[in-house]
C-alpha cells in the first residue's frame, strides 16, 4: 500500500529518526577497552529518566515480561505473600507469573477500567501485622484498559502502616511517558522495556532497582541465574556486561535518552498529556466511551475506547489495517471486540495525533458505527491548537 503505515498501537511505538541512525553502525566489541565510555554514562543517564538517586538501572536483553521476573527473582522466595489486584491483562499476567513461581498471591480482582483498589491495599497491608506480604505490585499503566494507578498514593499507605514490603511498579507503558518519580515514591523495582516509551525496537529489559531490593538478593530463595542483580552490579561497575549485551540497542538507547532530556522529562510528560487530552475529546465528539471509568484513571499514553454494543471492535481495527494501513491496538481477554485502542506514547505530536483521529473517523463509518464526520477530529483540533497556542503564548 502506498503511503507510510500509521502505528498507534501502544508500543512498539515510532522511532525517531536519531535513533535509528544511531543504531546503524557496525557490530562492536562489547568487551572491547572503550565500551565503558558508552555504559557508564549512559546508566547514569537513566537514572534522570527513572528519577532515581540512590537506586540503580539495569539493561538486560528482553523485554517487559522479563523485568516482572527479575523483580520477584531477586528478591522473593517460595511461598512468599505477595499484594496485588488484576484489573486488566497486564496486571493478570503479573499475577500468573508470580503463581508460577509458587509465591502466595494475595490477589484483588479489581472490575477492568478502574485502577489500583487504594482502599483494598491499605486493609490488607493493616490487617497483616505479622509482615507477610513481602512485596506489593502495582500496575502503574494499564496498556489492556487504558488506566493509570496512583503509585505515590501506594507508598503514602505503605508508609502510614508501617509495612515493611517492597514496592514493585510495572512502569512498562508509564515510564518516560507519563510522570514517574522513583525516589520519591520509594519504588523498590521499577520495570519498563525498550519499546514503547524509550522508542525502540523491543529488546531490552530496563530496570530501576533500590537499594532494599538490592540488599534482599542474598537471602531471597527464588533461582536466579541470567537475571541476577549481583551480576550485574559487579560487571556494570566497570561498563560491562555478564553477557553479551545487546550492543546496537544500547546505542539507540544512548541516542532516546539523549532526546529524552534534552526535551526535559517534565516536558516529556506534559506533551503526553496534551495529545492524549486531544484523543480524549475525539472520543466524547465521537459520543463514545472510555474503557477507564473515571478522569482519576486516564491514562496519558493509550486509551481504549469501548464501541457501541452491537458492534465489534475487532471489524474497525480490521478496517483500519487493510483499507487505511493503520495499526490500532486490540482489546486483550475480557474486553476483545470490546474496545479498541489508540497508543498515543513515544516520539509523537499533534500531527501524527491528528493522522491517527482521521484513520479511526475512516474505519468506524464503514464499520457502521453513527457519529457526525469531524466530531472526534474536530474536538481534538479545538484542544490542541488552543493548547500548542496557550503555551507559545506563555513562551512569548
Ligand atoms: C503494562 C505492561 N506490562 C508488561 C508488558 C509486557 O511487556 P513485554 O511485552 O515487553 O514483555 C506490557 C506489554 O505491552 C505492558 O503493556
């Protein structure tokens, strides 16, 4: 098909062109006497991203999936408790992995399009006086439902019952994207990958890890071998690896987080939030819904907008594919057919937003779907130009 193909799924997200480039080099030597000069800066960088100081990042080649495992790997044993609550597949997934691996999930189900039950942790961190739960997970960003969690709220509950377990923050979708602050949240293991707010392609594991976390590898049972911390700590001290790293990934990494900050994380985050306030108000001028059922919950990088009952969600995403080659993310498990979402995250602006608003204005009216032609285009046109206007205005 003639034309680019539009991708607003909610990762892998669109490459810069820096980035690209920077990745187009020969194979290196990752042992070789000048690798460090890339490493060694390019993990202290990350902390800016992560906003953490005293903690550490880690690189791993994998993705998501594999930070969730390093997380319990290194800090967990058989038969720990774990809080959790499952409210969409992502967070579902956490909770298998850590079945899996035979901990004890003290898991709430949570209705899908409503966040972290902040109410249902702070009674089941209270009533447990003899600190079984070791470790607390939070999902920050939904990708499956398009909900954000207030982790900082977490950690105040966490503090106010005096209870000792970790912090564990899926951040895959939410981390630089959507503002994210390590430190001061006092998240133990923070876990993100390469492709979807870092704008590359998927194979890399990144992870923030504190000093608590660090500090339980020794003790903790769970086997561990090729996602060990002390590994890591040991060989990343001197800007190697324990393994073959994923050289010409660490190169695009060094080139997305060098856009990152040059751009500034806050405004990093304050862009995701305008462009997904444009995707927001095409959804109301399309008369639709929201998967997330409160403005608390929106996430700022994906947003899954249910269709009307008789219809099927997976025919506009169809549509949208083969007729106007643009990729919309599907709804996962319980809410297939049901939703389809837009990702609106990575190296993205108002035009590419616009493009996206359009290809979805295409596919929903030769699904059949009733809305007035321009409803959605057009409300995200009064936000955004009046947004871009207020801030050059401010800049002036
Ligand atoms: C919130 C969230 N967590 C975890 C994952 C799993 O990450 P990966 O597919 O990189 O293993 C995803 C993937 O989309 C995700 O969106």
């Amino acid at each position: 098909m003639p034309g680019q193909k539009g991708l607003a799924v909610p990762g892998p997200t669109n490459m810069p062109f820096a980035v690209r480039q920077a990745m187009d080099l020969p194979l290196e030597d990752h042992r070789a006497p000048g690798f460090p000069d890339l490493v060694v800066p390019l993990l202290a960088d990350l902390k800016k991203v992560f906003l953490t100081e005293t903690g550490q990042v880690f690189l791993f080649p994998g993705s998501g999936t594999g930070g969730w495992e390093s997380a319990l790997a290194n800090t967990l044993s058989p038969g720990d408790t774990v809080l959790a609550a499952v409210f969409g597949q992502f967070s579902h997934l956490w909770v298998d992995m850590c079945r899996r691996f035979g901990l004890n999930v003290h898991a709430i189900e949570t209705p899908w399009g409503q966040g972290i039950p902040l109410d249902a942790y702070e009674a089941a961190l209270r009533a447990d006086t003899t600190h079984q739960i070791k470790a607390v997970l939070v999902c920050h960003n939904e990708t499956a439902t398009g909900v954000t969690s207030d982790v900082a709220a977490v950690r105040r509950i966490l503090d106010d019952t005096g209870h000792p377990a970790l912090l564990f923050v899926d951040g895959v979708s939410s981390i630089a994207s959507i503002e994210f602050r390590m430190e001061e949240w006092g998240v133990d293991v923070a876990v993100s990958g390469s492709q979807k707010g870092f704008m590359l392609p998927t194979g890399l594991t990144i992870v923030g890890v504190s000093q608590k976390a660090l500090s339980m590898a020794d003790t903790a049972q769970l086997p561990r071998c090729f996602f060990d911390y002390r590994d890591m700590v040991k060989m990343n001290a001197q800007g190697y690896f324990p393994y073959t790293p994923a050289t010409t990934l660490l190169r695009g990494l060094r080139a997305s987080v060098d856009l990152l900050l040059e751009e500034g994380i806050e405004n990093v985050w304050a862009r995701h939030n305008r462009l997904a306030r444009g995707v927001r108000a095409a959804v109301s001028g399309w008369g639709l819904s929201l998967c997330a059922q409160e403005p608390q919950w929106y996430s700022d990088t994906v947003s899954a907008i249910m269709v009307p009952d008789r219809f099927d969600a997976n025919e506009v995403i169809q549509i949208a594919y083969h007729r106007y080659n643009l990729s919309l993310g599907a709804g996962l498990s319980k809410v297939a057919g049901k939703v389809f979402r837009i990702g609106h995250l990575g190296d993205l602006n108002e035009i590419m937003v616009m493009q996206y608003l359009g290809g979805v204005e295409l596919a929903m009216r030769d699904a059949g779907i009733a809305f007035t032609s321009g409803a959605g285009v057009g409300a995200a046109v009064d936000v955004l130009s009046d947004t871009v206007a207020a801030q050059r205005i401010a800049a002036e």
